[in-house]
C-alpha cells in the first residue's frame, strides 16, 4: 500500500507540475500577437499608371457627302492606301452639271459680246476719223467761200463787179456753212455712237464677270458631288456602296458618311487614366502599351497630348458638357505615340498603357501593405489589464476611427524587442508593390508587414511573436 501511494502521490505531482508550467507558458502568451515581417530594402523602383483605351491613328477624316444624290462611282475598297487629291467616289452630277454647261455657255456669250463690241468700237472709230477729216474739209472751203464773199462784197460796193457774180459768192458762202455744220452733226453722231459701243462693252464685261462668278458657284457645286482624298493614308472605313443615295448632313451622320481615311504613319493609344493618377502624367513620359490583338508583345511610346477636361466614366460625355453635378468617376484622356507600330495594329484595337511616370534608383523602399493610417489615439500603449479584461478587449472588434482625418499620421509598425514600435515616415513614389520611404526608416530595419488584420488592430509595445512561414509559401505558391 505505501508503494502505491508512493506512485499515486509521484503521478499527482507530476500532473500538477504540467499544469503548472502548461498555466505559465499560456498566461505569458496572452497579449502576443503573431505577425508576419519584412525589411526595409534600397531598390530601383519604377512608377506606373495603368490606363486602358484604344488604337488611333493621329490624324484621320471622316469624309461626309456635300451634295444629295445616288452614289455613280466609287474608286477605292477599304484598305487601300491612297494619295492626296485622288479621287475616291462620285455622285450624280446631271442637275450640277448642267448648271456648270450652262454657265458656261452664258459667259461664251458674254465673252462674243464682247468681242463684237469691240470690232463695233474700231470700225466707228474709222468712220469718226473720215467725220473729222471731213469737217476739216468743209470748214477750208468755208473759209476759201468766205474770203470770196468779202473780196465779192467790196467789189460790189465799188461797183467793180456785176450783182449776179456777188450773189453766186454769197450762195456758195452759205452752202459752205451748211455744209460744216452738216459735217459737225455727223461727227457728234459718230462720237455717239461710239460713247453707245464702249457703253455696250463694258456691260458685256459686266455680265461676263456675273457669269464668272455664277460659273465658281456652279463648278463649286459639282465638285462637291466628287469626293477626293485629303490627305495620304488608308481607307479605314467604307461603309456605303454604289447606289446607295447620300444626304448631306453633319459630319457623323450615317446618311452623309462616305469614308474614313487615316494617316497611318503615326499610330496613337488613346487612353482614360483615372483622375487620381492624371497628375503625375507628364508629356514625353515612356510608355509601353500592349495591344489585346498582338498578344506577348509590348510596344514602346510616349505620352503626346494630356486632355484638360475631365469625362465622365459612365456616359462618356465632357463634364464641360453636363449640366448637372455629378459624383462618378471621372478620367482624363491621353494620347501616346507609339514608336513602331506593326503592320497588323487596326484603329479600334483595344490596348493598355502603362505610363512610366517616375523613376528612382536604390532608394529605401518598404511594402505598401506595411504603411498604416492611424490616429493619435490608436498610438497610444495599452495599460496592463486583468485577465479578464484582456479576453473581453481580444473579443471585441476594434473601435471605429472617430478621427476626422485631419491629425492622423502616417507610418508604420517596426520590431523592437519583441514589441511593436511605430514609426512615422515621408512617402515618395509608389511602386507595383513597394514605396518609397523618405524619411523615418533606416536600412535593414525590421516592419511589421501582416496579417491585414493586426496591421488595423496592432498598437505600440504590443508583444509580437514574428512567423513568415505562411506568408513564405504564400509567395511560393503565387511564383
């Protein structure tokens, strides 16, 4: 019996110490918390926007119908390329044709008119210079009639010569007079005639010029029933067919739109960045764009053109366009230029830009999941607790953050001894999955990194128990 008392008494003491040490290893691990960590690390780290959008050629027309008809001819397939000026397509010219016919016609007449007023204008000057050589005649043999009717009248005054000899100088006298003034009607009457010739010339000018101007306007009319090419590039769209009727309209209207032709010598991705991003868009920055169509291939670019007005994400439309206030999303376009774009690439191919918008060499960096927000009462350390207390404080869900944003800090969690520190730090650029820390953090030093739910609950000189196993073959398992 002592014997087995003896086994007994070495049995209970035995369990009683296991539980001794079993409360003691359990009582100091309340209040530990176990965490996952990382180390501060200099790295390059490159910053990127990511927007997606659409392939453009840079510049490119929509050729729409100047004139209403039936479509006559057309002289291209999509995918041609073609030449400035060429001509691409025809409508039914009958009515704008015989308006440019009979314009024509009507200045051919005008021009004839001219022309026989002019002939008209010499042959009257002919005949006003035989009327003025005339008068000069009539008036010599007035003054040679008159000097004998004065030498006549003398005579006869003297009695020298017979009455009938004076009364044949004074007859022919006076037949001189009538015959200068004779003379003088018929040049007025040339003269006038003339002045009525040149007046007829000029109002043949006249309409020849109203005709000229009415010739441009028919001829501008007709050549707006053909449609040339504006510039050199590819027929990218080519909606319509011969005998299809055309209305014109405004530009984006089916029932004018003929074509599209586009420069393909500059291809562009037209993208929407998002409106937090767009500041950090600058000109010229590089870009690689890849395109859905050509998969496993990244085309080099860089940024031509930022937009300036936002565009509302749902309808698409410029928020310079709406009149009401709206709170969705918005983005801003931007145009990069790719630097070869290969024969394949098609307007309209979806793609995705990822704008290089900073770039930094062996700069300290830290994971962004590491960096918290927390108010200055979050900071503060938790006062010692009873058992009790601590189990109560452990089951409750962490407070909410009363905070009006206005005094919280930035930083994060670093492993001090075993107990949690935070740190304050000044951010520069972010990475795909690093930060840049500018201030606060020194190389190598040990942060805090997970689980997301300790890095929102965790508070300064709070026990920490670091195990990186999971997050480890979590990284595996992503590889």
């Amino acid at each position: 019996m002592r014997k087995g008392k003896k086994i007994l008494l070495a049995v209970i003491g035995v369990a009683a110490l296991g539980a001794i040490i079993y409360g003691s290893i359990y009582y100091s691990q309340q209040g530990i918390v176990t965490v996952q960590t990382g180390r501060v690390q200099r790295r390059d780290l490159v910053s990127r926007v990511t927007a997606t959008g659409e392939i453009k050629p840079r510049n490119y027309i929509n050729i729409s119908a100047n004139g209403m008809g039936r479509i006559t001819e057309i002289h291209v397939k999509e995918g041609d390329r073609v030449k400035k000026g060429q001509l691409l397509c025809k409508l039914e010219t009958i009515q704008p044709g015989a308006e440019v016919d009979a314009q024509q016609a009507a200045l051919r007449t005008a021009h004839a008119e001219v022309e026989v007023a002019t002939a008209a204008i010499k042959s009257i000057d002919e005949n006003l210079r035989t009327a003025t050589a005339g008068l000069e005649r009539v008036k010599a043999e007035r003054a040679l009639a008159r000097a004998n009717f004065e030498r006549a009248r003398r005579l006869l005054a003297d009695q020298l010569i017979a009455q009938q000899l004076f009364d044949q100088n004074k007859a022919q006298h006076e037949a001189a007079d009538a015959a200068v003034a004779e003379a003088e009607a018929r040049l007025s009457q040339v003269a006038a005639q003339r002045e009525q010739a040149v007046a007829q010339r000029e109002s043949a000018r006249r309409r020849i010029d109203q005709f000229q101007a009415s010739l441009t306007r028919a001829a501008d009319i007709l050549q707006k029933y053909y449609s040339v090419a504006p510039l050199d590039g590819v027929v990218t769209n080519l909606p319509v067919r011969v005998g299809e009727t055309m209305v014109a309209g405004l530009p984006g209207f089916s029932s004018s739109l003929l074509m599209t032709i586009a420069d393909m010598s500059l291809i562009t991705a037209e993208v929407l960045v998002d409106e937090t991003d767009i500041v950090s868009v600058k000109l010229d920055q590089r870009t690689e764009v890849s395109i859905d169509a050509v998969s496993g291939r990244t085309f080099a670019g860089r940024v031509i053109e930022i937009g300036n007005t936002a565009i509302l994400r749902t309808s698409g439309r410029s928020t310079s366009q709406s009149l009401i206030a709206s709170q969705e999303a918005r983005d801003f376009k931007v145009v990069v230029a790719l630097d070869r774009a290969p024969d394949e690439v098609r307007p309209g191919l979806s793609c995705t830009a990822r704008i290089t918008t900073a770039t930094r060499r062996g700069v300290l960096t830290v994971p962004i999941q590491a960096l918290t927000i927390r108010a200055p009462a979050d900071l503060e350390t938790r006062k010692k607790q009873s058992g009790v207390a601590a189990a109560a404080d452990k089951a409750a869900p962490p407070a909410a953050n009363t905070s009006d944003g206005k005094d919280e800090v930035q930083g994060v969690f670093i492993v001090a001894g075993r107990k949690s520190a935070f740190r304050k730090v000044a951010t520069g650029v972010t990475g795909a999955s690093e930060i840049e820390v500018l201030d606060g953090l020194q190389d190598g030093e040990e942060i805090i990194t997970g689980s997301y739910k300790v890095l929102r609950t965790i508070r300064p000189e709070t026990a920490v128990k670091i195990d990186n196993r999971a997050f480890r073959r979590e990284e595996k398992e992503g590889k």
